[in-house]
C-alpha cells in the first residue's frame, strides 16, 4: 500500500470506481490509484456503475466513488441519489471542472466526503480516498456487529428475550417476576443468561446494545433494584 494513504490498512487492498466520461482523465486516475495499491474500476456512464454495483459485480471489501458532476446520461449528482434509494452506501468524492458553490452545496448535503475541482492535485484526490474508504471500512464493521448482536439476540429463549426486553424498559428484577408469576432469582437467572449471550457484562451495555436492535429502551432501574 502507497504511503501516500494514511490510515489504510495494507493486509487490505480497497476499491476505488471511477465514474468520468473523459476517456484520459479515466486512464490517468486510474495509473494513479494502481500505483497506490488500490483495485480501480473505470466507467464511463453513471449507469454502468449502478448496473455493476447493483449484479454484486465490485468486491465485498472496503470502497469508494469517484464520481464526476457532470456526465451523458445521469448526472453525477442523480447517480448520488440512485445509489442512495438503492441501498448503496459507499462514500462518494465528487470531482468536476465546472464546480460552483449551489453543486458543491448539494453534494455534500447528499453526504459527498469531499468536492475537488479538475484538474485535480494527485495529493488531494489520494488524501480523499484515504478518508472515504476509512468511512466505508468503519461502516463494513458496524454493519458486521449489528449482523452478530442480530444473531445473538434470535438464538435467545422466548423467556430470555422477554426478560431482556423488560430490562431494556428499566423494569427492576422484582417488578419483572411479580409480572412473568416466577421468582427474582428466577428473572436474574434468564437475564444473566441472556447477557452472557449477547456478549454483554453489564446492564448499562445492554441497553446500548438494545437500541441498536431497536428495543425501546427506558430510565435505568436503581443499582439496589437491578
């Protein structure tokens, strides 16, 4: 990996897709990504990257967009937005030769990493990369972990998950067993469980956990309750 790229892992070689309808400026980011041990793909339409992204054609593994404003077909921006309505989630550089201050607005509202004006400095364009494919690294764990607390929470008992849900609430133990018609020590049996299973040592960490699986989660219980 180019010492070029701070901060990118060099076990892991990401993915840059260049979207530019000039044939030279394609030739010339795409020698310049190469060099810097970086997979790059070239396209010359908007379409055809959404065509190769939506078949599952680009690698699983950390990427970004480099996507001009200004293209035949979909522009650069409606490409932005046909990714987005599609699930797509990779970060976007946009780059153009007749950006204005209205289009730069637009495209970092839509959530662009960064805007570069042609012709583009070969220092700026690789720094950029470097930030985007560390947004796309960090969003491929975080989607990983979601998918394993997932997992963690449906190989969970039916009692298990009810008590876990109750003690999302803020329920204390006590309140939990006079509800269910079971003893506390039961209720404390099913959460301490239920806690080792989903790879969590305290309370407070489960529900920090429960709102990512989108579990109403309420005011803590006393310490003396729990």
């Amino acid at each position: 990996m180019d010492d070029n790229l701070p901060g990118l892992r060099k076990t892991v070689a990401p993915t840059v897709l260049v979207v530019d309808d000039d044939e030279h400026v394609r030739e010339s980011l795409r020698q310049l990504l190469s060099s810097a041990g970086l997979n790059a793909s070239v396209f010359s339409r908007g379409e055809a990257l959404i065509e190769a992204l939506q078949e599952g054609l680009i690698g699983e593994g950390p990427a970004c967009i480099v996507l001009d404003v200004r293209l035949r077909g979909l522009s650069g921006l409606m490409v932005q937005q046909e990714l987005s309505r599609r699930g797509i989630a990779h970060p976007v550089i946009f780059i153009s030769g007749y950006g204005d201050i209205v289009m730069t607005v637009k495209a970092m509202k839509a959530g662009a990493v960064d805007f570069l004006t042609k012709p583009l400095r070969d220092q700026d364009l690789l720094d950029a990369v470097a930030e985007a494919v560390n947004k796309d690294r960090v969003r491929l764990a975080d989607a990983t972990a979601l998918q394993d607390l997932q997992e963690r929470w449906l190989e969970l008992t039916p009692r298990q998950r009810q008590v876990m849900n109750r003690c999302a609430s803020g329920v204390p133990a006590r309140q939990i067993a006079d509800e269910l018609g079971v003893s506390e020590i039961t209720v404390r049996v099913y959460r301490g469980e239920g806690m080792k299973r989903l790879g969590v040592g305290t309370l407070a960490e489960f529900r920090s956990k429960a709102r990512l699986l989108g579990i109403p989660v309420g005011e803590a219980a006393r310490p003396a309750q729990e």
